[in-house]
C-alpha cells in the first residue's frame, strides 16, 4: 500500500502517467502565423512580386534544408540575409518541417505550357536535365528542387549566385561548374521555358 501510494505521488508529481507526445506543428497555420503570406502569396503560388520563389507543390526535403541554410548562414544570398533570416530565426526545425511538408503537399506549380519554347532545348544540352529529370519536374534526389513552374526571375537569381559563388550552401558546388557554360541569354531562356512548364 504504501508503495502504491508513493508511485501515484511521483506520478501526480512528473505530470501523469507518461508524457504526453509531442503535437505536432500545423504547417498551414505557421505559414500565415509567420507570415509567409506576405511574400509568398497565402496559396504559396502566387509571391508577391517577381524574383520570390513559389513555394507550394516544392521538394519538402529541399525546403527544409534551405531553410535551415538560412538560418545557420549557410545560404547568404538575395532576401535569405535581410529577409528571410530573422524571420526563421524564431522558427524550430520542427517548424520548419511541417511547413516543409505542408507547402510539399500543395501539389506541383504549372505553368501555361510551351514545348516548342527555346529554352527547352538549351536545359537539355546545357544538361540541366541530368540533376532535374524532365522539364525540372522529376529532380534526382529529395533533396533537389523541382524547377518546373518555378518564378522566371527567381530561377535566374539563383543560377547566376551559383554561378558567382554568391550562393554556397547545398549541391551549388555540382552545379557552380555546369553554369560557367551557360551565358546570361541562354539562363534566360532556360529560366523562361522552366517557368512556363505545363
């Protein structure tokens, strides 16, 4: 009896039984609570203006990463310094998974579709498509992003920060010696036939 007594007071005193698991993160309403909207638009397809990425239907392991990049510095270029980091900086990583995994399921970003478009055949031959599978829509691994549909701008930006090693963190280092072999008039094309992919 008494030992009975004295495992139910241990057990009042620790909180129960056995702890509670976890809940986990709702990745919906931390990406209105953090205000992502503000940027990426509240359907994460729509950014505010050209040159942000469109987030919904991206590779979740590839968000995820980026974001932890941001945080740690590892990825210090365009808005992910002034902008994005402070805002992650309040932002757990198992935050960030449920919004990865949240955006991830939002279904892939389309464009209007245009296969005879130039672009096509330069992210053939500059070999984009070994890493980024057909029309950047089937990346090789989780932890590639999916071109397709992808921001015009947005892509260019980050091609050319890979490109000038302004952009560091991740698989740049695979893709910085690709891109030394396409001018800025090509990556335009490429950017433009990405963006349109149906």
């Amino acid at each position: 009896m008494i030992v009975k007594k004295i495992t139910l007071a241990a057990l009042v005193l620790t909180g129960g039984m056995a702890a509670a698991p976890a809940l986990a993160a709702d990745g919906k309403a931390l990406f209105a609570d953090k205000g992502c909207t503000a940027c990426h638009g509240e359907d994460a397809k729509t950014p505010l203006e050209p040159g942000y990425p469109r987030l919904a239907g991206q590779n979740a392991d590839y968000m995820f990463n980026q974001m932890k990049d941001i945080k740690a510095g590892a990825r210090a270029n365009g808005l992910s310094v002034d902008t994005m980091k402070p805002i992650l900086e309040d932002v757990t990583e198992p935050e960030m998974r449920a919004l990865a995994d949240y955006l991830g399921g939002l279904g892939p970003i389309v464009g209007k579709g245009d296969p005879a478009h130039a672009g096509r055949k330069l992210y053939m031959t500059k070999t984009c498509v070994a890493c980024h599978g057909k029309d950047g829509a089937k990346p090789i691994m989780k932890t590639y992003p999916y071109l397709a549909g992808q921001d015009a701008a947005y892509l260019t930006r980050q091609a050319t920060d890979i490109k000038t090693s302004t952009r560091k963190n991740g698989g740049t280092n695979t893709m910085q010696p690709v891109m030394h072999l396409v001018s800025d008039a090509e990556l335009a094309a490429i950017s433009e036939f990405l963006a349109n992919v149906k």
